[in-house]
C-alpha cells in the first residue's frame, strides 16, 4: 500500500478501510485506524471515523457472533440513509450521557426522529422514547451516549476530507 507512513488521496484511503474490512474482522475505529497504519497508511481515528459514515459501513455479528464492520447491503444502506436524513433534518443538539444519548429536535419532531432511529436498526441502539422535543436514545450493553453521538455527528458533518 504506502510506503513510510504516506499520506493517501481520500479515495485511496476509502478503499483501503473496504479492503481491510472485507479482509479483517474489524470492530472498532481504532482497529481499521490501527489496521491502515500496519500497512503503512499515516491517518487518525477521527479520518477513519469519518471514512466509515462516508463509506457507509454498518456493524454485522459474525460467525463468532462478534460485531464487525462489514459493507452495508441495500435494504441497510437505505435505511440508514433514511436516518442520516431524518437526523439532518430534526436533530437540534446530540448530548450523551452514561449510557443514554439525548436529542433534542424543534417542538413536534421527536416522535418522528425516533421513529426513523428505530427504524434504521441499528446496531448500537436497544431503543428510543420520545417526548415533544427530546428523544432518549438508549444504547446497546457495552455502548455510550457518547459513543452514539458520535456515530449519529457524522451524519450532521458536510463533506469534508
């Protein structure tokens, strides 16, 4: 791949992590981070992070029933654009907290973001409830509020590297 710790293009890098993902049980961000610079891609777990919403990667069990990223198939894809979507354009502020993660949405839109959470299954969400303008989103055993929050801040971020 790269020699000495080079830096690669974006999309370089992008097909790399599906290279590795395709190849590897990864699980974390840190492990596709960790596994880009073994082969001697200089990035960071916040550019990898980034790579894995843009690429739209999801969490599958494998066959040891571990949680992995692997490439999303359409039925998931679409749904977790749809989520993308609703978090757009109903999220106002994401505030984690232990294992909860808090929405808040303009007067009259939780119900439908949590709705579209729910919907999109996934992986690190066991569930919402929704008020008027707050959602609780609670994460999965072994996850965090902050955790999903930052998951769920990808899909507020433009574009960028």
């Amino acid at each position: 791949m790269a020699v000495g710790g080079a830096r690669l293009s974006k999309l370089e890098r992008q097909g790399a992590v599906l290279r590795l993902v395709r190849e590897r049980s990864l699980s974390t961000q840190e492990e596709v981070a960790d596994a880009l610079r073994a082969d001697g891609c200089d990035t960071v777990q916040t550019t990898v992070s980034r790579d894995i919403a843009q690429l739209g990667l999801v969490k599958v069990r494998n066959a040891e029933g571990r949680l992995v990223y692997a490439q999303a198939t359409e039925g998931v894809a679409a749904r977790l654009d749809d989520l993308a979507a609703a978090i757009r354009r109903w999220a106002l502020t994401l505030k984690p907290t232990g294992s909860l993660l808090v929405i808040g949405t303009p007067s009259g839109y939780a119900s439908a973001l949590a709705q579209a959470i729910d919907e999109s299954r996934h992986p690190d969400v066991a569930g919402t409830i929704a008020g008027d303008n707050t959602i609780f989103v609670a994460a999965r055993e072994g996850r965090s509020g902050a955790h999903l929050a930052q998951d769920f801040t990808h899909h507020l971020e433009g574009d960028s590297e």
